[in-house]
C-alpha cells in the first residue's frame, strides 16, 4: 500500500485529490460546505500558479531576492484570488478581499506574509491563497525566508518546517502498510504544504513531552479520524488527522472541515497553531 507522503512526493501534481476530497467532504459535511466550496473554487486558480510559476528561485538571504515571486503572486494570482472569492465566498469575507484589493499595497502585503509579520485576517487569506502555492512549487528548495528568529535549517525540537521555516497547520498519522505497525506522525507546514516527521506525543508548538500536559480530544460520531492534540504549557493546539481510520483523507483539506474541533478546542481557551486558509 502506498501512503499517502510517498503518493504526494511523487506526484508532479496533488491538487486533483485535494479537488476530489474537497467535494466529497462538502457533501458529508453540511456545517463546512460553504467553506468547501470557496475552497474548490481557489484550487483552479492555486493549481495553475502552482504549475505556471518558474521556480525555485533564489532566496533573499543568497541576494536574489523575491521580487520574482512577489511580481507573479501580486499580478497573476491574486486578482484571480479575489475573483473566486468574489463569486463563492461568504459576504463577509468578499467585501473584507474587495476592501483589501482595493486599498493595500499588494507587494508589501506578500512581503510581509512571507516575512511572518502581523497582517489582519482578510490581508492573510489573501496574501496566503495567493502565494502558498508559489512556496509549495518552490519546495523542497530551503530558498524561502525564515519565520522571525528562525535558523536556516537545524532546529532541535523541529517544530517548524525544515524546508522555510514555516509553522505547522496541521498532522497526521501514516499508514504504515503493515499489520500492527503504526505509521509515523508528521507534521504539514502551513507555507509550503512539505511534511517532515514527528514525535507522536511532543507538543508541535513549544516541545513540550510530559503527557500530563497533553490533552487529547475527540469526536467520534461526526469526525472520527480527527482529534484536537492541546498543549497546556503553551495552551495551543494543532489538528491531527488519522489516516488509519479514512485513508482518503488528505490533512490540508480535511483539516478545512473540523470547525467544531475548532470550537471545542477554543472553548477549552487553547489556541490553534496556525489558523487555516479559511480562519479557523
């Protein structure tokens, strides 16, 4: 059996099985169709920039700069971007885009994303859904600008991306292909889409190891194969998808239709991570 990290490392391409799990989880799940859809509408638009954009590039550190990368973002991608939230996107969001697009200074806005600084939350979406698959087609190549304070690639608790230094968005557990093996867990950056293996029971956002601090909570009727892993030391928490118990899954997406996790987990005064394309 192939798992799913061999299937998507060697694939030129992963956006159909993110578009196919997309529509299969709106349907399955009514509470997150809406988001589903804005989603399956900004997969043509990512797909393309994924495919199109010329990369790798040369990092800043290594004086080549971004502009390559900023120039395509802001002038091929985004305005359709805004186009495909325009026509599927709830109001809110549309007019928060539209306000965006129409005021900001675009190329400083994908600046500062890349940069990690802080942007509201429509300056995000955008800034995100129009240059994530840019740093997707760039990856593995470690060219991209390290999260504040980050070193180049050696960080001992791995909690962020080998590749660019991106945060986690969510984890999963493999399959392993064998009987009673239990496949690794690994982490998915919320930048670049590479995955790096884990340890099962560390926290993803500060290390923390003591179990006792690592609370575990579950849906089982409605979301089986999603838990929420909280961390009380740094009281945030990271979304973890089984792929033992739904092997179509496909963390990225999946992780799109868990908002009730989301809320429980808030309830719970814990803090995700990195909140998802769609806010959560």
């Amino acid at each position: 059996m192939q798992v799913l990290e061999a299937a998507i490392a060697e694939s030129a391409n992963a956006w159909p099985l993110r578009r196919e799990r997309a529509a299969e989880l709106a349907e399955r799940y009514p509470h997150a169709a809406e988001m589903l859809r804005l989603y399956q509408a900004l997969i043509p638009v990512q797909e393309r920039a994924y495919l199109e954009f010329p990369s790798p590039l040369v990092g800043e550190g290594q004086g080549g700069g971004y502009s390559k990368l900023i120039d395509f973002a802001v002038e091929r991608v985004l305005p359709e971007i805004v186009d495909a939230t325009v026509s599927s996107g709830p109001a809110r969001l549309r007019d928060g885009v539209i306000s965006v697009f129409c005021s900001a200074d675009l190329p400083d806005l994908i600046r500062r994303w890349l940069h990690g600084q802080s942007l509201t939350p429509f300056e995000t979406y955008l800034a995100r859904a129009s240059t994530s698959p840019l740093c997707e087609a760039m990856s593995p190549h470690p060219a991209l600008p390290r999260e504040p304070g980050r070193e180049m690639e050696e960080d001992s608790s791995k909690t962020h991306c080998p590749n660019c230094g991106g945060l986690p968005q969510v984890s999963y557990f493999a399959v392993s292909g064998e009987p009673l093996v239990s496949g690794p867990r690994y982490l998915v950056c919320s930048r670049c889409a590479r995955n790096w293996i884990f340890s099962r029971m560390t926290c993803a956002g500060c290390g923390e190891a003591d179990g006792g601090k690592l609370p575990i909570f579950q849906e089982e009727k409605q979301l089986p194969h999603m838990r929420v892993d909280g961390c009380r030391s740094c009281n945030r928490y990271l979304l973890t998808i089984d792929l033992r118990r739904d092997e179509r899954a496909v963390p990225i997406v999946d992780e799109l239709a868990a908002l009730p996790l989301d809320l429980y987990a808030t309830d719970q005064g814990l803090t995700k991570i990195t909140p998802n394309l769609l806010g959560n």
